[in-house]
C-alpha cells in the first residue's frame, strides 16, 4: 500500500527541522566563498598577479582542495548524522516517528536526503556564485596546471570528490547512530568503523614482532589493504589527489560505491531496530555481543603481551596481564552497554570465551603453531629472491640533503631525511642464485641448532647479523622473513653472494655515482657524528655552484628563478650559522688545502675500487675511521652516505693521507 | 475494531504484556486502567505500531498494525509527553499533522484552539504542561483518524479541560466513526470520560466491561445483622469481594446484581441495611485486591 503523504513535503519538513544547520552552513559558505573570492578577485590583487593561471591554481586550492574545506565535510557529515538520526536515541521522538502512517524506510530516506541536502545545497550554490564572480573576472575558462582543467571543471571535479567523502563519513555516521541509542556509543562506533582493521593489522605486526624471531616488519604497511579500509585512508587520499589537482575518480567511485551499501545496511537495520531501545547504547543485543567480542580480544591480547614484554616475559606477570585485562576490558564493555556496574560482568560464557580465545591465540604465537619461523620454500617454488640488510649501511648512514643559499652567498646543505637502507626495497640485492640463498638461510638462527648452544642466549655480532630475505615466489605470492646469524656463519655463508660486483653495485649507491659528481669528502672517528648540516662553498663560488647544480635545485633554495633574493634567504642565513657551528662541534679532519675538482674525482675512484675489492671480513672488522661522501645522485638531490674506513680500504686511507687528512695524528 | 490476541511484550527479560486479549469496539470512549507499571503505555505503543509484539496480534479493522501504513492511517497515538520539535508554535504541528494525517481538520482545530484560548503562533515550548496536552488532544481529535490513542493525556488536565475534552469526545462518537481509547491509573478522571473500561494488571486484562455494566454488577452495601450465624450464611451465598466490620456493622463489596444482593441480606433480617455508591476507583481497589494487590499502591 503506497501512502497518500507526499514524500516532498515530508522532505521539506524534514529540511526545515534542520534550519539551524542549513542556515549556519549557507551564511559559512556564503562567506567563503563569493564574499571572500570577491576580495580575492579585487583589483588591487588582481592587477598584480601577471600569471592568470597561475591564478586559477590559488583558486582552485582556496576553493576546493583546501584541507581545511575538507575538515569542514568531515564535521558536517558527522554532525547531521548524528542530527538525522539522534531522534532514534529519545523515547517520547521515536513514538511520534513510529506512529506516523509512514513506512520506516520512507522515514529512513526522507532523513538520509535531508541531511545530504542540508550540506550540499548551500556547498553547490555557493561554489556555482563562485564560478560566476570569476567568470566575470574573465578568468573562469582559463586553465589551470591541469590540462583541460578549467575553474569549473575543477569546481565540479571538487564538489564529486567532497560529495563522496560527505556522503561515507554520512553513512557511516547514520549506521552509527542506528546500531545505538546513545550519541556518545555512536561516535564510538565511529571511531571504530575509522580504525578497527587498520588497528588488527598494526597489532598483527605486533605480535608477529614479538613472537616470531624470523618476522619482518613489512616496509609498506602504510599501502596495506587493511589500512586501505579505513575511511580515513580514504579521505586523505581523495584530499591528497584533489590538492594535485588530479580527479580520484576510481577512489571517488569507491566511496560512493560503499556509501550505497552502507546506505543499504542502514535501511536493514533501520527496519529491524526495536523502538524500545531509544536510549540504551547499544541498539542490537546480537550485534552488541559480537561487537564486544571483537573488541575485547584484541585488547586483551594486547594488554597481555604488554604486561609479559614489560616484565621481561615474565609468565606470572602474563598470566595476571591476561586475567586483569580480560576482566576489565570486558567489564568496561558491559558497563558501557548497561550502565550498571553490578551487571559488568553478567555475561560470564562470553567473558570465558574471550579468555579462551585469546589463549588459543597467543599459544598459536608463543609455539608457532602455524610453523613460521620455521617456514622455508622448496627451491622449485621460488622464482627469485632479495636481499638486504642493515650491516654493510645501518640506518642512517645515507642522508638526503637540501641546499640553500644565504645572502653572502654561502651555499649550505642540511639533512631533510635518512634513507632506510633496510626498508628500501629498491637497494636490496635481487638474485636467482638460489643455492647461495639457501644455504645462507640455512645456517641462520632460525634453522641452525648449534646457534645457541654456541653463542649463548645473544648470538655475536647481533647488532650487524640480519639479513632480510623477500621469496618471490612462483605462484605470484610473495614472503618476507628476517634471519639474524653468528658472525662466523655471516662471514662464511654471505660472502659468496656479497663479495659479487653485482651485489655491491646493487646495494651499495656511493658505487653507482658519477666521481665528478662528488662534492665533498669528510672524515671522522668512527665513534662520532658527522655534523647533520655543512657549508659547501661561500662568496663568489655560489652562482656557480647553484648553476651546477641544475634540475636539481632544492626545494629549500633561497634564489629564485629571477635570480631574486626571497625571504627564505633570511632561513638560509640561519641555515649557514648553524651547519658553522655543527661542523666546529664535529671531529672533523680537514686537509691542509681544500682538495681539488680532480682530487675528489680521483679520490672517488679510490673509493669505488676500494669497495668493489673489499671483503666481507674486512667489513665486519672494526674500523677507526669514517667517511662520508657527499655527492649529487641522478635526481638532482644531493646525498651524503656514510662509509667506514676499514682495512679493506687500504688504498682509500692511504690517499687521504696523500691529500693532507691526518688520519694517523689524530687517531 | 481493534482486536488484540494473545498479545505479548518483554523488555530486558521482562514481561510487560503477557497474553493480552481483548477487543474495543467502535462507538465508545475506552479506557484502559491499570496500576503503574501494568503494562498500559505498552499496550498503546503496540497498538499504535511502534512497538512490535514478541508474540500474538494486534489488527486494526481486519488489518494487522505494525508498518501496515493503511492501518496506521486510521490512528493517531498521543503519547505521555508529545514530542514537539525545536522551537515549533502550535501552528507548525497543525502544518505537520496536515501533511500526515490528509483527514486533518484545520478550521475546527483552529476553532477549539479559539474555544480552549490556544495562541496557533505561541511556541509550544513556552506552554504549560497541561496547555501543551490540550493542543495535542484537539491536533488528535482534528487528525479525523478513526482511533485515537491517548496515553495519561488527561493528568493534570483541570475537571472544566475534561469536562471539555468528554463533550467534544461525545460529539465526534457521534458524529462519524471515531474511538477514544484511553490510559491512565487515574481512576476518577478516567470515570468523567470512558463509558467502557479495560483492566490491565500485571501484562493481563483482568476485565474489560462497559462501565455501567460493572457498576451494576458490584455493590457495596453495609449493614447490622445480629445473628452471627446467619451472617455467616450470607457471606456463604454472596460472592464476597471485600468485607469490613466494625462492631456489629459490616460493610461488603459483593459481586451480583443489586435485587439479589438485597434479597440475601433481607433474607437474614437485618437491623439495618443500606446501598452505598460505588466508585471506579473503589470498583478497581476491589478487583486488584482479590488478585493480592496492596492497596496502597495504586491510589494515585
């Protein structure tokens, strides 16, 4: 039976109960918008911009891909979520709903239009007056730093990529208002619908690090499908790819895609929800109880292993940190969804449950049952393998500089970031020589029984023995393992794969880099630092070294293409002061003259023929001295890397000395 | 018609409305009284289609109630405290329920809004309570729905309201099909308004009967016999609900009619006899008690 009541007028209705929201939202937009973009657009700015596009661009980020805008579609979509269905949470609201001649869902949907309306209607109008002051300004058909990207284009892209994030931020808000009856159980849920799978994975890892002596921490976990489902992933990428100026249309569809079956949950829901459970936090016994499960054997896990790491595995202290966890974390569910504190712990089959549950967990982690650190392919099943580890290049010791130029012309590197030579799959050693990998495996920890009775409970040398392993397996798959070794076992069964030219040259960048492309040579005690800024050249060097230096201009460079002096200047000024002060503080050994162009390129041959020839058991004997090199790689950045002057550099050492670094003086 | 079958209801274990059958013919002012927590506010939520029964049905004119929009055309349900939204006059209900309720009687609202001395443009929110359940009893009344369900609509209204509310009750009964039913624990205003009554106690109808009926069929008498024996004879023959005594005067609450009530006592040669007036309220005591309900909780 179809109702005789209009469901525009229901809608209207609807709408009207939101006034407040709207009107705030359309004098808020109203404002941002064709008031302050007629400032923008004001003559005397105008006027004085002589790049229309780039023009557009600020625009463009004012009006669309500002993150600030993009907070503003967070909060709205959750605050008429929460006001579309807060009448779900009031007793006396949900009788006069219900008792209405009209279908649930057609409640349902008059509310969720309404909420969507209340947000998208002043966004679209204000955006569309937007469009029009600018289209009088003449600007509005210009292209911006997208091709075919005019400001309407752009406009439109933006609203379809602010809709989808409204709209599952929305839903998932309603779903959360649905499944309570309580607004503060609601952003609870939402909190969890934004961070449970990301949060299961990252405690994953957790215990998988704990655990398991062969895990490997994946590098990408940031990329990882679980973090993926997170909404919030969801929403920085669409902000991230519409501040590029780029239209998310794949992720854009994905959201709206999911806010349909969001929506579609919540109508089920919705139709199945009892009116009497306005008010209680949880609105769904059923789902309730799941829900605690799921919560409450993460956390118990979690507060477990944390009582027993802490303690130094002590088993006592487990054994309390499973039981006090387990009753409280349990004990604060009920209490949420009771409110009584009698009844915290009336469901005792399930606290019993969750108990058990997360012993049967952790068992599978204390004794491996699932045989992970024991797992090793068959050799027919691997395709390929990497290799990489943290001894030959710890972490650290490959920084990426920034250049800046202060006013007197002093040219100044600064550490931005280290690269994580572990991590960086991309300086890992890719081989098919899969019988040196097996038996370098083989005699690690994981699978060599004499290495404890060996080596006591620390195995030697455990600061420089892992080496990280990728099977790139046939069947399309892909597994990482981390093996850690006696440095007997290291030196014996790396070699053979690490004193390859081809290994070195992979993994080792200082042997990739054109000589003439080495700036500079520094040399220090190995048990010191060297400084984290430098001063290359001052006065009348630096136009010459900022012409050198080509594409590879740094972000951070106080010229600007005009050749005029930017405010930065002032930083690099501070900049140059403090790389003085850090090079004083720092151990350094100069040599008597500034070496030569040709001095460096030699010295940087001395160098690569050194490392080519070096033996792994020269690497891993202790060394007094380290240099670093610092030198511009293909993409124009400038490098420092670290490398220690070990007895197989003998050649590299001897020209030092040649070149005036005093070496035996200051040992 | 509304028929009610079995009709069974539990919150959290437990059990509002336990069984209850029973049906409200068309043509009358019902009310439904019962103690606290009887089950009466349940009762009216099942019957208006917000709650969903656990068990039995609920059918409105041979249609079942629960998101049957067709059914639920033909009532409107006013609860304890109405909601009115944020801000709202009187006049924006009279708008929402005209949308809702395409029957809505806009000129005879505005009319008894004049009568009651409602402002249509004053803000509910800046009414009385008793002033904001008249507004909802006449948007009721105007919604030309056939059943209106009113929950403790008439505590606190004052004895004139009521009065009021009874005469224009008694006007739309008579004038098209239309059926008050009413809840309440207030016994004396439930007497100026219903002419039949349901007995709710403890999730069960215990009776439901025209108020005149029951008047008839229970009575309070009090009296002198001074033979002992044949008072004991009499309280044999008679269905005794309630006896006090205070020397050698009793007083009774028997059940059966009046010329058989009066003819046993004559029988035993009393010194004195005499018919009292019976209340509803004092009807009610009587019932509950024989069920072992203490009296003092239910005055209220």
């Amino acid at each position: 039976m179809t109702s005789k009541i209009s469901s525009a007028k229901l809608l209207k209705e609807a709408v009207k109960r939101d006034g407040a929201a709207a009107i705030f939202l359309l004098v808020g937009f109203f404002c941002y918008y064709p008031v302050i973009g007629m400032l923008l657009l004001h003559d005397s700015w105008f006027d004085s911009v002589k790049n229309a596009q780039q023009y557009i661009n600020e625009l463009y980020m004012y009006g669309i891909a500002n993150p600030f805008l993009f907070c503003v579609t967070f909060g709205a979509a959750l605050l008429l979520g929460i006001l579309q269905f807060s009448y779900l949470h009031s007793a006396e609201k949900v009788d006069f709903y219900h008792s209405l001649p009209v279908r649930r869902e057609k409640i349902f949907g008059i509310r969720y239009a309404a909420g969507a309306l209340v947000w998208l209607v002043p966004f679209a109008v204000n955006i569309l007056l937007f469009v029009l002051v600018c289209a009088m300004r003449g600007i509005a058909i210009l292209e911006g730093a997208a091709a075919g990207g005019s400001l309407p284009v752009l406009l439109v892209e933006g609203i379809l990529a602010h809709s989808a994030c409204f709209l599952l931020v929305y839903s998932l808000t309603a779903l959360a208002m649905i499944l309570t009856g309580k607004v503060f159980a609601a952003l609870a849920v939402v909190i969890v619908f934004c961070s449970y799978v990301p949060a299961i994975r990252l405690l994953q890892e957790v215990l998988m690090e704990f655990y398991f002596n062969t895990f490997y921490a994946s590098p990408d976990l940031g990329k990882s499908f679980a973090v993926h489902c997170s909404p919030v992933y969801a929403y920085i990428r669409i902000c991230g790819d519409t501040m590029k100026q780029v239209f998310p249309a794949d992720i854009v569809i994905a959201m709206v895609l999911i806010s349909a079956l969001i929506c579609a949950l919540c109508l089920y829901l919705y139709r199945r929800r009892n009116s009497e459970m306005a008010g209680k936090p949880m609105a769904f016994r059923k789902i309730a109880r799941v829900a605690k499960f799921l919560l409450a054997v993460p956390i118990t896990l979690i507060c477990t292993v944390f009582f027993y790491a802490v303690t130094g595995e002590n088993l006592l202290w487990g054994i309390f940190g499973w039981i006090f966890s387990l009753l409280l974390i349990s004990g604060i569910i009920e209490f949420i969804y009771r409110m009584d504190i009698r009844e915290v712990f009336c469901d005792k089959k399930q606290i019993a449950l969750t108990g058990v549950v997360t012993l049967a967990i952790l068992a599978v982690f204390q004794m491996d049952l699932l045989g992970y650190d024991s797992w090793l392919p068959e050799k027919t099943e691997v395709e390929s393998v990497n290799i990489g580890s943290n001894f030959v290049m710890p972490a650290g010791c490959l920084g990426v500089y920034e250049q800046s130029v202060a006013k007197d012309g002093t040219v100044v590197l600064g550490v931005t970031d280290y690269v994580d030579y572990e991590s960086d799959m991309d300086l890992w050693y890719d081989t098919g020589d899969l019988d040196a990998v097996f038996d370098l495996v083989k005699h690690s920890e994981a699978f060599d029984d004499g290495f404890s009775s060996e080596t006591g409970e620390y195995p030697d040398y455990y600061w420089s023995g892992r080496i990280a392993v990728t099977w790139h397996l046939k069947d399309g798959t892909q597994k990482m393992r981390c093996y850690e070794y006696t440095a007997e076992n290291l030196v014996k069964w790396l070699a053979p794969l690490w004193e390859q030219e081809d290994y070195k040259i992979q993994t080792n960048p200082v042997l990739n880099v054109d000589p003439e492309d080495v700036l500079m040579v520094m040399v220090a005690p190995a048990d010191s630092y060297f400084p984290d800024a430098v001063i290359m050249r001052n006065g009348n060097t630096a136009d010459s070294m900022t012409e050198e230096n080509g594409s590879g201009q740094t972000e951070y460079a106080g010229i600007t293409e005009d050749g005029e002096k930017t405010d930065y200047a002032d930083v690099a000024e501070h900049t140059a002061e403090y790389a003085r002060e850090a090079m004083a503080e720092a151990e350094l050994l100069s040599p008597q003259k500034p070496l030569s162009g040709a001095q460096l390129k030699k010295l940087a041959e001395t160098v690569q023929q050194d490392l080519k020839e070096e033996t792994l058991a020269e690497t891993l004997a202790g060394h007094e001295w380290d240099m670093q090199i610092l030198y511009r790689g293909e993409n124009g950045r400038v490098y420092g890397q670290t490398i220690n002057l070990s007895t197989g550099l003998a050649d590299t050492i001897a020209l030092l000395k040649e070149y005036g670094y005093e070496l035996e003086d200051a040992a | 018609m509304i028929e009610m079958a079995g009709i069974s209801k539990s919150f959290d274990g437990i059990r509002a409305l336990d069984n209850v059958t029973a049906q409200i013919t068309e043509g009358s002012v019902y009310g439904i009284v019962g103690t606290n927590g009887a089950g009466k506010s349940t009762l009216l939520r099942v019957l208006a289609g917000i709650l969903r029964a656990d068990s039995g049905s609920v059918r409105i004119d041979d249609m079942e109630v629960f998101e049957n929009v067709r059914a639920k055309e033909r009532i409107c349900f006013i609860p304890d405290t109405p909601h009115y939204f944020t801000n709202a006059r009187v006049r924006d209900m009279l708008e929402y329920y005209e949308i809702i309720y395409p029957g809505f009687q806009r000129s005879r609202f505005t009319d008894l809004c004049g009568k009651f001395e409602l402002d249509l443009n004053r803000k509910l929110s800046t009414f009385s309570k008793g002033m904001k359940k008249q507004v909802f009893v006449l948007l009721g009344i105007c919604a030309g729905t056939r059943y209106l369900l009113c929950d403790e609509t008439f505590d606190g209204l004052d004895p004139v309201v009521r009065q009021a509310v009874k005469s224009i009750f008694i006007d739309e009964v008579l004038s098209r099909q239309f059926t008050p039913v009413i809840a309440s624990h207030n016994l004396r205003e439930m007497e100026d308004i219903c002419d039949h009554v349901g007995l709710l106690h403890k999730g069960g109808i215990l009776f439901s009967r025209d108020l005149e009926d029951m008047k008839t069929d229970i009575h309070k008498v009090q009296y002198v016999i001074m033979n002992p024996a044949k008072e004991q004879e009499l309280a044999d023959e008679l269905d005794i609900i309630k006896k006090d005594t205070r020397g050698n005067l009793s007083c009774i609450t028997a059940r059966g009619s009046r010329e058989k009530i009066m003819a046993a006592i004559e029988a035993k040669e009393p010194l004195f006899y005499e018919i009292l007036p019976l209340s509803l309220e004092e009807i009610f005591i009587s019932e509950t008690e024989v069920i072992g309900y203490d009296i003092k909780d239910i005055i209220g």
